[in-house]
C-alpha cells in the first residue's frame, strides 16, 4: 500500500505489516506504521499486488492538484516498501495534491472546477515523467478558482455533480466533449451566484458517495438520489441538508484498479502427461 500526503511525498509499506482490526478506531495511525509524520495530511491511499507484473507494463499513477497539475508515473518506478518515503510527485507552492488514480494510459482525463466548468481531454496529452517531475497544467483556471473533482473516462455511468449546499444531479457522459489539455473547458453546471461545485465522480446510479462536510460528520448519497439533466442545467435536487455556516467540501468514492487497468492473465499450467499404467 502506497500513501500519499497532499505535498506528494509517499511512502509504500507492506500490508501485512499492518494489524488485523475490526473497528477503525483500534487501527494504527500511519505516522506509526509509515516514515511520514503525524501532522502530515493524506491525499490519497492506493494498493498495488506485490508482484507487480500482475499489471501491464504501461500501468500509471495519475496524481492531480487542486491547481490543475498532472503527473503520470509509471507504477514500475515505485520503490517498494521501505523505511525511507519518496518523492511521487513534486507539488508547487501554495498547492496541495487532491487525487490519485491508476490508469493504463490509455483513457481519458476528467477535471471539474468550483465555478462549474470542466474539461475532458485525451491522457495521451499526459506524457509519462519521473518521480520528482511537477507535471503538466491540465485545465486553465480562472482567479479564485480550483479543481474540486478528477476522475477517469470512459466509465458505465454518469457523470455526477454536488454543490457545497447539498444539490446534486448527473449528466450523461455523452454530454460532455472531449477537447484539448489545458484549455478552459466548458460548462458543467450552470450555478447561480454564491454557489460552488464541491465534488464530482463517475459511476452507476446505484453506487454509493460519501460527501465531507465542513462541520458535520461526513454522509452518504446513491449517485442516483440526483436528477439527470442537461450539462449546462441550472436546476439540481437537494440530496444532502446542508445547515448554514457548513457545506460539502469534498467527495469520496472508493474504485477498483481494475475498472481502469486489465490485470495480465497468467498463461495456463501445462499438464501433466500421465505414463500408461503397465499391465
């Protein structure tokens, strides 16, 4: 298991160094577990088998920045699991890391922004870097604005959006065009003023979101407790009571690696030849 902190140091520990818990609460902190510190902040957590041939060669880490930078890493880059935390990607002043993502290269690149605009581009515009490389811009963002929501495309589903006031809706993939890296996108949702995007994800209608709040305890949505609409729509529904003072401020999904990479089937064992028995 790799983690990660939102200034893209990681560090890679075996998981089974780890102790076997029924309640989170009797976990280990990973500053205990791990070389990183107690008063770092995770961005992200992801596993990779312990032989890694078990993916394709060309299997990538995607990382993205809440200011719009990418970095694609190949997996076979990464150290092991070791006492020593590394560099996964080299994260610019004043920015933090928001995503991570496991990829074969070969898909698409979605990014979402708090005014509502979004872009969709081919990963081919992602060349693969080294470890302490910063990356590339992904999309141009406007004063104030940020990414809030990155995932992978295509994907059986739709495209789900939350503001930081609890209204929710999905637009069909369809809908969104893809263009080139680094440009201004187009819209997402149409928000009226005061409003802000806070979270996107990609997925079938029965799945299942967890929104992080401000000040409340984190809480759960089906993607399809939201309406399906236009992209440029200006309507949602409220799927989550957001009370004043609070709002959503992120999204959560958990997603398997192998929706994104196809694991390398292992060929079939010969068998064996077995002697005719002598009479």
């Amino acid at each position: 298991r790799v983690l990660v902190r939102t200034k893209g140091e990681a560090a890679a520990i075996a998981v089974h160094t780890l102790p076997d818990t029924e309640k989170l609460s009797d976990g280990s902190e990973w500053h205990k577990v791990s070389p990183l510190k107690a008063s770092d902040k995770l961005a992200a957590a992801f596993a990779l088998p312990a032989r890694r041939s078990e993916f394709p060669e060309e299997t990538y880490v995607l990382s993205v920045t809440r200011g719009g930078m990418l970095k694609k890493s190949a997996i076979g880059e990464l150290p092991g699991p070791s006492a020593q935390s590394f560099t996964l990607a080299r994260v610019n002043d004043g920015d933090v890391l928001g995503w991570l993502m496991l990829t074969d290269g070969k898909k698409e690149i979605l990014l979402a922004t708090a005014s509502g605009l979004g872009i969709r581009f081919n990963e081919d515009d992602v060349r693969p870097m080294g470890l302490v490389a910063a990356g590339v811009n992904g999309i141009k963002l406007g004063v104030g604005d940020l990414v809030v929501g990155a995932d992978i495309l295509p994907q059986t589903g739709e495209i789900f959006l939350v503001t930081s006031d609890g209204k929710g809706k999905r637009i069909p993939e369809s809908d969104f065009p893809t263009q080139g890296r680094y440009g201004k996108g187009v819209i997402l949702w149409k928000l009226p003023d005061g409003e802000r995007l806070a979270g996107l994800t990609v997925g079938k209608g029965t799945q299942v979101v967890t929104m992080h709040l401000l000040k409340a305890a984190a809480k759960s949505t089906r993607l399809d407790d939201a309406p399906l609409q236009k992209r440029a729509s200006v309507r949602g529904k409220e799927v989550q009571e957001v009370k004043l003072g609070d709002a959503i401020i992120a999204l959560t999904n958990t997603w398997d690696a192998e929706s994104y990479v196809t694991k390398v089937k292992e060929p079939p064992k010969p068998k064996k030849e077995v002697s005719p028995k002598k009479k």
